[in-house]
C-alpha cells in the first residue's frame, strides 16, 4: 500500500473518532455508532495494509535469499 492510501485509512479511523465522540457528547447513539463502524471499517483497511506490507517485504525478502544461490 502507499504512503496515500495509509494515511487516509488512518483519517478515516481519525473521523470514525471525531464522529463517536461527538454522538457520546451529543447523546445521539446513531451518531455514536455510525463513528464506530468507520472506526472499524479503517481497522480493517489497515490491517490489509499491514498485510500487503507483510507480504511485499517477505518477497523481497525471497528474492533477496535467491541472489545468494
């Protein structure tokens, strides 16, 4: 993943945050919830960003070990 792809997935956990807090402060729970599915929802964008990550690296990390033979 890109360095732009991470940092929105981060500001959309980032508004996810903002739109909890501001539902708590509000005492509307729709509002609430809605800001914990984004919350969830960038989790689980990054989490496949640290995987694509993961996988890039031990690629390389293969090709790498190949250079050696």
């Amino acid at each position: 993943m890109g360095i732009g792809d991470k940092a929105e997935h981060k500001a959309e956990e980032v508004a996810g945050k903002v739109k909890e807090g501001l539902g708590d402060a509000t005492n509307n729970p729709d509002l609430e919830a809605e800001g914990q599915a984004e919350q969830s929802k960038a989790n689980v964008k990054q989490a496949g960003d640290d995987v694509a990550d993961a996988l890039r690296e031990a690629s390389q990390a293969v090709k790498g070990d190949e250079k050696r033979l």
